[in-house]
C-alpha cells in the first residue's frame, strides 16, 4: 500500500509509519525505551485517556505531503536553529538557545537564540524563534490511527482515516501573535523568524494575497520554510530549508486587510434560500 496516497499518520514517534511494515516489532522497541521523542531526546508527555501510549504522532499524509502537527518534530538535528545563525550571524558557534521565554504584555517566545561574546556572558544579539505547525479537524480519527498501529500492528491498518486539516484555524489563532511580536521586534531592531512548512505558508499566502518577499536583512519578520524529504521509504524524513520570505508589520497589516478571500453577499444570500428549503 502506498502511504502517502491516504489520509493517514505519516510519522509515528518518529519514525515514518512504513518502518512499522519494516520493523514488525518497533514499536514494542518503542515502548521498552519508555516513549522517547527522538527530536526532544525526552518522553512524550502527549495523553489522551482515549489511549494507553502518549499521542505519538508527529506528521499526516494530506495529498502526497507529510504534514507537521506536532511542533516538537520541528526539533529535529536542532537543524532551525542552525539554519537561523547561520543565516543571520554566519555561524552557530557562541549561542545558546532558551525555551519558553516569557514577556508581559506580549506572550511567550517558543525558543529565543541568543549570541554571546566569545569568552563571555555579554549578550551580543538574539533572534526569537516560533514554531508554527499545523492541527488537524476529526482528531478522533488520528487516536484510532495510532490504536490501531499499537494494538494490531501495520497490518491492522485502514487504508484512510477521515480526519480533516484545520489550516485556516491553524493561521487565524497564530497571525495576531505574528503582528504583534513583529511590532516589538521591529521597535527593538531585531528579529522574529516564524518557523513552518509550506504547506501553512502558501494557504497563508493565497488567502490573504501575500506577497513573496525574498530573505531581506533590513525587515524583521521572516518565515523559513521547510520541506520533509528523504530518499526512500526505508529512510526517514529530514527536514531541509526550502526558502526564506521577509516582511514587516506594515506588510502584513495591509495583507489582513485585503478583500480578496470575502465572498460577495449574493453568495450568502444564495446559502439563506436553500437553509429555508430544508
């Protein structure tokens, strides 16, 4: 059966759920090693009381493409945050990175990069990071996917679980967090780097008639976008940096304010008059 032509988990505790074909007993081995994320190198704390095993699932097959859903697969290598100092500071040597940063007023930070003078504990400059992944709609479905793997293996599979991608909600409740910690970074002269696939980005982009600005050192918020990718079924999936896009608040202000994705009246008119024929 190929995976990715189905709705159905794509990544399981880390490993593509094809490996779970390969390697009968892996997720017994799975469970002997007490649920360790291979991205976070700590257990999964992820439970539901739907499910004796954490909520081990980290990507969706959605059209072909593996989808993120649970932003500690973004962890992987510490390869953003590599990618981020070597982009902006030419190397990731003297920086250091904290968790769960929090602000008054505005939030918390997901991980802020801080670089510090060699030898010393002088700040020099920071970058903050957000991981943006995606969420799903009929999560029930995605419970039954994992039970299904854990209690009767790869073979006890259903060919697509009805689960829906809740994209829109994903954007809606993270683009008020994007204006307003790009108003402080763009008051403090630094940087916030929205970390994401494209998957979220190009909705993003369509629905409120982005444009794609290209990497620009003189903006301050930036999206760097990643691809899963790997060579076969038997490898697993890395994430590599596709592209880098640049705005400031102004920009995307004016993006929300388009009218482009508004449907015109008639068309709920159109909805009232067959609600009354039913």
């Amino acid at each position: 059966m190929n995976m990715e032509k189905h709705k159905i988990a794509a990544e399981v505790f880390g490993y593509p759920i094809e490996h779970y074909r390969i390697i009968p007993v892996l997720m017994k081995n799975i469970e002997k090693r007490g649920f360790i994320s291979p991205f976070t190198k700590k257990k999964n704390r992820k439970l539901t009381r739907l499910l004796k095993i954490p909520m081990g699932i980290d990507s969706v097959y959605w059209h072909g493409v593996p989808v993120i859903i649970d932003p500690d697969r973004f962890l992987q290598d510490e390869i953003i945050f590599k990618d981020v100092a070597q982009k902006f500071w030419g190397s990731h040597e003297n920086v250091i990175k904290l968790p769960e940063v929090k602000l008054k007023g505005i939030g918390s930070f997901d991980f802020v990069l801080v670089k510090h003078k060699r030898l010393s504990y002088e700040i020099e400059d920071f970058i903050i990071l957000e991981i943006q992944s995606d969420s799903t709609t009929g999560t029930g479905a995605l419970v039954k996917n994992l039970n299904d793997l854990y209690t009767k293996g790869f073979s006890g599979l259903e060919k697509s679980y009805p689960f829906g991608m809740n994209t829109y909600n994903t954007i809606k409740l993270s683009f008020v967090q994007m204006l307003i910690k790009g108003m402080v970074t763009e008051k403090w002269n630094k940087n916030v780097c929205w970390i994401m696939q494209d998957f979220i980005f190009k909705n993003m982009v369509n629905r409120f008639d982005l444009a794609n600005h290209n990497f620009n050192k003189e903006k301050h918020i930036h999206y760097f976008i990643y691809d899963m990718l790997r060579k076969d079924e038997k490898d697993i999936f890395r994430l590599s940096l596709s592209k880098i896009r640049s705005y400031n608040v102004l920009e995307l202000k004016r993006a929300f304010d388009s009218d482009r994705s508004l449907p015109e009246v008639g068309h709920f008119i159109e909805i009232l008059k067959k609600s009354k024929k039913k």
